[in-house]
C-alpha cells in the first residue's frame, strides 16, 4: 500500500490531484478521500504530502483555491483547475500513458 509521496513515482501525486480536481472543486480531505476509494484503498496520501503538492500547483497557477462550507458544515480551503490546470493535465497525462506503455513493454519482454 502506497502512503506517501515517496512511494509515488515522481510527479504522479501532482497528476493524481489534478484528475481528481478535473471532476470538480474539492477541498483536501475530499481530494484525497477520492484518491483512495477511485483506487480501491491502494493509495493513501497523508495531510503531510498532500498540503504541499496542493500549495506548489497554486503556485504554478494550475490551481486555485476558496474558503467554503464542507459537507459536515465545516469552513474548509476547496481547490479547482485553472485553465491552465486543465492543459497540464493533458500534458501529464499524456506523458503518464507513454511511460506506463514503455514499462509494460518492459514487464512484457521474454
């Protein structure tokens, strides 16, 4: 089971948090609440590597947040793709294809 950044390959948490935030805004536990149901409890990201990669893609501008009610009522930070969020994803995900492509290739060859 996955619990933390390290274990990710590079960059995929900042891919993970974008697709998630391409269905609709979400604030963090909600962002990373739907990361572990969508892949069956594999992956956990912890508050302890999700608040930074939250806090770098607003600062590449792919995201921006706002202060709302959560579902229990509660004041919570709700993050949402940008435009330009929208095309690095497209980027990424792209790029995840190809790569995911080339190490089942790998795992493949006899």
């Amino acid at each position: 089971m996955v619990k933390n950044k390290s274990d990710l390959l590079q960059g995929t948490l900042d891919m993970l948090i974008l697709k998630t935030l391409a269905l609709g805004p979400r604030h963090g536990w909600g962002i990373s609440q739907r990361i572990q149901q969508v892949s069956d409890e594999v992956l956990q990201v912890n508050q302890g590597s999700l608040y930074p990669a939250l806090h770098r893609l607003e600062q590449h501008g792919w995201l921006r947040s706002s202060w709302g009610n959560s579902e229990n009522n509660r004041q919570a930070k709700f993050y949402e793709l940008t435009r330009t969020g929208r095309r690095q994803l497209q980027r990424e995900s792209l790029n995840w294809e190809r790569l995911s492509s080339a190490v089942a290739r790998i795992m493949e060859a006899t």
